[in-house]
C-alpha cells in the first residue's frame, strides 16, 4: 500500500538511532533578533501545551496563551495520578531507550510510527532530568534515589511518580516555567478564552478566534504559528475519567479548515475505574493503574458466589483462596495483572458478560489488596523488625502504613466516593473512557496538513498507536512541548521572519469570526425544549455501545444513522438559555457537543472502515479463537487520516506504516 501523496511524515533519513539527533543538527535555526519578532499561538496550558509555550517564550518567540479554565494551573493534566515513564534504567532491570521504543509499539499494536516513537523513548530521560531540577517531588527510596515502579505492559520498573499526583505535580512545574515568562513579559496568558476558529490566510494558519467566556466577547489573535495543546476527546461517550470540560471543539474546528484527523476511532477504555452507579452521573473515577502493581484483579469462581455477593448475602473476604479466579494471573501468567489496559479491560468485560461480575449491576471486578499488604508489605516489616510467626493481624497492621504511603489518596478518595474501606475490603471496578490515541494528523515535526498549525499532547495522533501503555501520555506531552516543539517549529518560522504581523482587520479573520458569530446565533435561536445534557447522553450512549469496548459492522452503521439523527434532533430542539454577551457555560457546552456529534460520526465510520481488530479497537468480527484482537497487517498497517469534505462525508488519506527495526508479531503477554 502507497502512502497518500497528501501526506507527507517528514520522517529524517538515515539509521533510527541517529534520526533525531541528525534533525536537531541540521533543523533551520531562528537567530535570537528574529525570533522576536515572530508571535507564537499555544491554545492549551495543560502538560503539553504549558511545556511548550514555557520553552518558546525561554527562545525568546512571543507567545500567546488561551486556556478556558479560570487558571492555567487547572487544565486537565492535573488529575494524572499514577506516573510518567522515562529509559532511565535506575532499576539496572534491563530498561533501555529500545525496550521502551520496543514496548510501545507492542502496546500500542503496530500501529505507530518507528521514528516517533524511538525519539519519544529517546528524550524520555531529559524529561526527568528536567522536572527534577524544576522541583517536581518525584518518590523517593530511602537512599535519595529517585523511585519506580511498574505499569501495564512492560517487564521493568520505569515508572517515575509522585504518589497518587504526579500530573499535579509535574503541571506545577510546567506552570512555575510558564508563569516565570508570564512575569518576563514573553508570554501573555488569556484565561477563562475559549479558541472557536483558526483563521487561514493564503493557505497557512494565521491565528484564531476566541470567545472571551466571561464576557462573550469575540477576539481576534494573529500568530506565525498556532499549536494546539487542546487535549483529548473521551468525553464524546459523555461518561468518562477526563475532566468534565475537556473537549474536541479546538481540534474539531482545525480539522473542518484543513487539518486531516488521525484514528479517530482509537479510543483507550481504562480497566481499573469506579464503577457506573447510577442514570444520574455525569463522571467517572479513574483508579490509578498504579494500583495494579499490589493490587491483585480476581472474581469468584462460582457463579453462585458471584449472585450470593451481589445480592449482598456473601462478604468477598470470606471467599476462599481456591474458590477466586484471578482471571489476569491465569490468563497471561508473564505479565499478570500488569498486562495492558485494552487487554485488561477486554478481559474483565469477558468475566462480566459470563455472569461472574460483582456488583448490583454485574459490571464489576475486585481489585484487591489485602495479599500484598499483608504478604508482601507486612511479612517485609516483620522480617525488618525479627518478628517470628507474626499473625495474620500484626501482617495487616505492619503492612499498612507501607500501602498507605504508595497509595493513601487514591484509597482516600475511593472510600470518600464508595463508601467503601479498601484497607479492609477489595475495591470494586470496571473499565470505562479515559483517553483517545486518535486526534489531529502530525508529522515528525508535530505540524498538521495545515502549514502552520501544530498539535501536541492529547490533541495530536500521537505515538500510542491503537493503545496507550499507561504513564505514557505525560511523557508524550512533556516530550512534544519541552524537548519536540521548541526544535521543529524553526524549522517552518526560519522561513517566516519576514512575514510581518498581519492585522486582524483582515478579510479572512473577519470571515472567521463570522463563522463563529453565525453558530453561537444559529445555537441561541433554536430554543428548544431539552437540554445539552440530553443530548450528550444520547450519544455517550450511542457512543459506548456500538463504538466502545467491542464493535461490529451492524452497530456502527446503525450508530452513525442514529448520531446523524441525534444531530438534527439537536439543532431543531436543544434549549441554550441566557445571553451570548455573559458568561454562559450552557452555551460553552452546547458548543462542544455540537462538535462531539460531528466527531462521533467520524469515529464510527472509522472503526466501521477499520475490518479488524487492533488494541483498544475491538471488532467482534476479528479474534482469535481465545478472544484475543486479530490483526490484519496486510491490509491495514496504517495511520487513516481523515480529510474532511462536508458534514457527513469525508475521504480518507493512508499513511503506510513501515517497521524496519521491529518484528512485527502477534501481541502476546502469556
Ligand atoms: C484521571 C486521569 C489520570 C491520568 N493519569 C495519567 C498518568 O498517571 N500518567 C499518564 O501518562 N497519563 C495519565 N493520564 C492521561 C494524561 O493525563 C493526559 O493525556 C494528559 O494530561 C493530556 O495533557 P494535554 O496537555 O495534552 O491536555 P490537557 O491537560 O487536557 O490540557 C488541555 C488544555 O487545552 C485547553 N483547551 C482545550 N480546548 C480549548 C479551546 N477550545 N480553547 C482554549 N483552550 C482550550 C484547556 O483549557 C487545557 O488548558 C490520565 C488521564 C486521566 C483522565
């Protein structure tokens, strides 16, 4: 299969090893005077676009940045729990730049890019290295050294973290950077600005247009260049672990001007999440894969058990050792219950679908503790302190303050949510929405079809292929924005220091902003008789049946028929009350919904397109006799970049994927 001639990877020649290191001796430089003078949009202050803006403004460009939340500090990284991977090989267990290239395009199914991926790997150290001198409070061992520990689909230690925080943690440092140059005068922060429309000129990307949230006052802003740092689309199933504002609208409006979306349909279903309680919830919880390191995933046996806990007849602790099935253990006895998330969530879905769940509802699992607190933590504590025979009792206690110090706030807000003591009692959980490895088309230089504008982070298709392996998108993001961005975008400005400002008053920034004036009218006029909400749900619904954990071709063409009926049912019937001149987070969000139900089209026919299963991307159709994903790499081992034409209709552009230092096998974690 031939790559599309409109894409073009810009992938360096020679030895993978030496790419990135080649490209950054030979890349165009900006001298100092220049870069000056040339203005830098950053939309997103979260991981990626925090780093990123922080180490332009650092260059000396003029950067601008937006974000909507009322502070920089609060965009959506933060609530990143479990760590951020780097080749460190601090453990001496056998880690190395290849082995972390190596497992991420295992994790990820073959399904990303070599080059990429290697310089991901590669500059994966400098990320540490960074944060720490910034001050980020990575876990510790005793001596001082800095502490690891595991996450799915990988064999070694890699994992760098700051208890149950670390994506707080690793934001405060990108925000102290960001905000040092805030104070210098080299980047200007626009808060509480939502990005409606970039503006083209002369086929480049020449700013944007954003609605100032409290006032509803459109702005004009002109750039060189535009990044977008905008973040993920989960939230298109409504129920998700992201953040109740994170949306597609910033990526959704660039991709309507020109910028061909990647693997829409490569969605991450996360294994280790709190349950769904109820029609009433507008977000799920997210339990850190950390967890997973000490916390064992089983179910009963016997279905009679599974009934007898559900119905609430039989306490989980008194089911004994030979009558659970630690169903991961069994299964995929190499990798355990660190296998990854997809195949992890598959796997849970087979022992619920087979009756064996545990809650009211039979969507759930236990992970639980009490072995490794009592067996691994206690008996350790025991051993440190000559305690002979300790009971079962004195293992508990020993072993807690161990846990407690790995895990407390994630056990603290488990039980704040559930009502549920995980110290004493397994902890219930389910698989649900937490990331898209889909998103805006990049190259190696991280710029989209549209010259001009960039994507990194979340917003951007990223280097997971078909699925994350977890601590990965921290590493992504910080690599794109401190250690990716500030070299390649001199390679498109060196070519742009003659380009003076373009006034704002320009035919195509008025254009633009009319564009946006025209919905934000056309939403306030259809005063319907339902809410957004409404209609969120309907598609999360839509959305998490057909397009979810498990697809098939009879589900998707129903769930783009139905998505394209949601979406005119909505434009004659959604209800945005208020005033467009106010701060109206009705209208906010019936905004990005608008943009959701165009996206979920895509994604459908995506998956539909899609005639095999890869990752998080499952087609009931394509398994193998154990249930496992069976890929087709004859007939798609590529990147589906998709061109937008019209609304509901769009062609779609193939990337070839080659893999030249990797043999591609089937995935296997037995
Ligand atoms: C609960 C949870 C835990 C996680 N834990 C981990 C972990 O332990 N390790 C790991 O590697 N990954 C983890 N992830 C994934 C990781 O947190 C995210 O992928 C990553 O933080 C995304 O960073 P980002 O900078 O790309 O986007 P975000 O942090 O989502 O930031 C997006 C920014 O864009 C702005 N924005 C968006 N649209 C607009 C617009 N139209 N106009 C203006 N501004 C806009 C927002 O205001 C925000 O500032 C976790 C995810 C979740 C949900």
């Amino acid at each position: 299969m031939a790559t599309s001639p409109k894409l073009d990877a810009k992938i360096p020649e020679g030895p993978l090893q030496e790419k990135w290191t080649k490209f950054r001796s030979t890349v165009p430089l900006v001298n100092p005077a220049n870069k000056r003078n040339l203005e830098i949009i950053v939309v997103g202050s979260g991981l990626a676009g925090s780093s990123a803006a922080a180490s332009l403004a650092e260059l000396g460009y003029k950067v601008k940045v937006f974000c909507f939340q009322d502070s920089a500090r609060r965009a959506h990284s933060i609530a990143a729990q479990g760590g951020i991977n780097a080749a460190k090989n601090y453990q001496n267990d056998g880690d190395s730049v290849y082995r972390l290239f190596y497992d991420t395009i295992k994790g990820g199914d073959y399904r990303a890019r070599e080059a990429n991926v290697y310089r991901l790997a590669e500059v994966s150290a400098n990320i540490i290295d960074q944060c720490v001198a910034q001050g980020v409070p990575f876990a510790r061992e005793y001596g001082g050294y800095l502490s690891n520990r595991s996450f799915g689909g990988t064999q070694v230690q890699r994992t760098f973290y700051a208890a149950g925080q670390t994506g707080q943690q690793l934001l405060l440092g990108a925000y102290s950077a960001l905000m040092r140059q805030v104070a210098l005068g080299q980047v200007k922060m626009y808060t509480r600005h939502e990005m409606l429309n970039i503006v083209m000129i002369d086929g480049k990307c020449r700013g944007i247009i954003a609605r100032n949230l409290i006032t509803g006052e459109l702005e004009r802003h002109f750039g060189h260049a535009v990044i977008l740092a905008s973040g993920g689309y989960g939230n298109v199933f409504y129920l998700s672990t992201n953040a109740m504002g994170s949306n597609a609208t910033a990526i959704w409006k660039a991709h309507k001007k020109g910028a061909f979306f990647g693997n829409p349909c490569f969605t991450q279903i996360h294994p280790t999440c709190i349950p769904v309680s109820g029609e009433h919830q507008s977000k799920l919880t997210l339990m850190s894969e950390s967890l997973r390191n000490d916390g064992r995933i089983w179910v009963p046996k016997k279905l009679e058990d599974a009934k007898a806990i559900r119905e609430g007849r039989l306490n989980p602790n008194d089911i004994k050792e030979e009558d659970r099935d630690y169903y991961l253990e069994r299964r995929y006895p190499a990798f355990g219950n660190l296998v990854p998330r997809d195949v992890a969530s598959r796997a849970a879905k087979e022992r619920c679908d087979a009756g064996f769940g545990v809650n009211a509802t039979g969507e759930a699992v236990f992970l639980d503790f009490a072995y490794n607190l009592k067996y691994k933590y206690g008996m350790m504590e025991a051993n440190k302190r000559g305690i002979k025979n300790p009971t079962e009792q004195q293992l508990k206690e020993l072993g807690r303050p161990i846990v407690e110090e790995k895990y407390g706030n994630l056990f603290d807000m488990y039980k704040q949510i559930t009502g549920v003591d995980p110290y004493e009692n397994p902890m219930m959980i389910y698989p649900a929405v937490h990331y898209t490895m889909g998103g805006l088309w990049v190259d190696y230089h991280l710029m989209t079809t549209v010259p001009g504008l960039y994507a990194l982070g979340e917003a951007n298709f990223s280097d997971h292929g078909a699925n994350r392996l977890g601590a990965s998108a921290l590493m992504q993001g910080l690599a794109d924005g401190y250690f990716i961005i500030p070299y390649t975008i001199g390679a498109y400005l060196s070519n742009e220091i003659k380009t003076k400002p373009i006034s704002t008053n320009h035919e195509a920034f008025v254009q633009a902003e009319n564009e946006v004036k025209d919905q934000i009218n056309k939403l306030m006029n259809v005063k319907g008789k339902h809410s957004v909400d409404h209609f969120h749900k309907k598609l999360g619904k839509i959305m998490w049946n057909k397009c979810g954990m498990a697809r098939n071709a009879k589900g998707l063409q129903e769930a783009i028929e139905e998505i394209r009926s949601l979406r005119e049912e909505f434009w004659k019937d959604v209800k945005v009350p208020g005033s467009d001149k106010e701060f109206n987070p009705e209208l906010e969000k019936a905004g990005r919904v608008a943009d959701f139900l165009e996206l979920g089209e895509l994604m459908c026919i995506d998956a539909l397109h899609r005639n095999e299963s890869c990752g998080g991307h499952f087609r009931e159709e394509y398994q193998t006799e154990d249930g496992e994903a069976l890929r087709d790499d004859a007939n798609f081992s590529y990147v589906a970049a998709w061109e937008f034409k019209e609304l509901g209709k769009w062609e779609l552009h193939k990337e070839e994927l080659k893999f030249e230092n990797i043999k591609v096998a089937q995935r296997s974690y037995k």
